[in-house]
C-alpha cells in the first residue's frame, strides 16, 4: 500500500497511526508470540530481565537499515524479523510486537522526537517506552549495543502515541 503523508507533524501522526496497527498484528501473530516465548526461554522472571531480553534482540540481531531518501517505509514484525533489519520505526514494531506477543504486564508507547539540531520543530526518530510501577523505561533498539534504558538527550521536540 503506497500513501501520501502530510507534510510535518500530521504526517507524523499518520505514520504513528500505521505503526499502531502493526503492531496489533504483530502482537497477535502466531509467529512473532513464538518468537518472543523462544526469546524469554531460560530468561529470569523479573520484569525487566523480559523486557531487555526483548530488547536486546530488537537492537542487537537485526541490522539498522534506513528508508531511502525521501520516502518512508513500514514493515510488519514478521517481516523485520525474517529480514533481520530495518530503520527506527521497523526496529520499534518488532520490539513492540514482541512485548505484547509476551503478555508482559507494562503499558506502552511510541516516544516521537526531535534529534536532528538543524532541524529542532521536525520529528526525525522514534522509540517504544513501557510504564510498569510508576517507572518509564526508555526501549530505543535502533542501534546496536544500546544500553537498556538509554534514550536521546535533550531532543528538540518530543511527543508520545499510545500503543
């Protein structure tokens, strides 16, 4: 399916609005609940333990790839997880596909910020947070051997979306 976006914060939303029914799908697929029960086999039981063994797989084992210039691609967590790559927003619907296939008991979002200094008002990369027990843990997979819990300092904007 090929679509328009709208120019800045609205074509943010649109694309946020894609990424939300994607990970529905992925977290109901058959194959990506395999998946996260393979990943958390052995895993200790604590929250945080599941959550960074999810997380751990999203930025370490699949490959950060960009969109090409000018267009902006989407991919199911099936898909990402057969290719093993994809870009900031691919890397998020897997992660949080992943974490909703598990049944873990946190909330999540999709944290929308500003990183490029050049350009302070546009939003240019996106990570999943959860909320569990009056904690916010940052979960950005983009890049390989990302702390757990790191996120990017002092972006230029920031907005969240409900997952």
């Amino acid at each position: 399916m090929w679509a328009t976006l709208a120019p800045g914060t609205a074509g943010t939303v649109q694309t946020v609005t894609v990424m939300r029914r994607l990970v529905e799908q992925g977290g109901s697929d058959v194959e990506i609940r395999r998946l996260a029960f393979e990943l958390l086999s052995g895993c200790p039981p604590t929250l945080d333990a599941r959550l960074s063994r999810l997380f751990r797989y999203a930025a370490d084992r699949v490959r950060f790839v960009r969109d090409p210039k000018g267009t902006e691609l989407l991919q199911g967590a099936w898909v990402t997880a057969r290719r093993l790559q994809g870009d900031c927003d691919d890397k998020s619907i897997l992660l949080a596909s992943l974490i909703r296939a598990a049944r873990l008991p946190v909330s999540l979002a999709f944290r929308v910020i500003g990183a490029d200094r050049r350009r302070p008002d546009r939003f240019t990369h996106v990570y999943v947070v959860a909320r569990a027990h009056g904690r916010c843990i940052a979960l950005d997979p983009t890049r390989y051997g990302t702390p757990f819990g790191w996120q990017f300092p002092r972006p230029t904007i920031t907005r969240e979306f409900a997952i």
